[in-house]
C-alpha cells in the first residue's frame, strides 16, 4: 500500500494533516477505513492537469514523479504508460 499523504493533488484533499496528531483517528483513518495516499491514476490525472496549465512548478512535478517512483516502482507496466 502506498504511503500515506503523498503530493497535493488539485482535485482531492489530503487527510492526514487532520489526523495524524490523534491516534484514535489516525487507527480510524489508517486501519478501519483504509485511506491511504494518492493511487497511481490519481497522479497521472494530476499529471493531465498540470500539463494544461501555463505555470507549474518544478519542485511540484519532480514530488509526483520521486512519489510515483517510490511506491509504485515495482509495477513496470504502469511506467510503460509515461514513457
């Protein structure tokens, strides 16, 4: 499962922030309700959505990408779809 949190998304607001001071919440968050961070096709529509704009920061990108690498690296197929 990937990491919790993860890069903003445009479309989607992280919880974490809202639970990770509280250890009921955050076994509620965590472990009842599985959330966890952003799927793989939740960044490559954030991807879409940063290409369609004129300005986007560098560092924003280059989190996306080190985050896809981290949790989803093992899924060579899914990569196949960037290059």
């Amino acid at each position: 499962m990937p990491d919790h949190g993860g890069p903003k998304l445009s479309f989607k607001h992280d919880l974490q922030p809202e639970y990770q001071s509280n250890t009921t919440m955050s076994t509620l968050c965590r472990s009842i309700l599985r959330l966890s961070g952003p799927s793989w096709d939740d960044l490559m529509r954030e991807i879409e959505v940063l290409k369609g704009r004129n300005v986007v920061g560098k560092e924003h990108i280059e989190g996306i990408y080190a985050y896809m690498f981290h949790n989803f690296s093992k899924k060579k197929e899914n990569w196949a779809l960037i290059l």
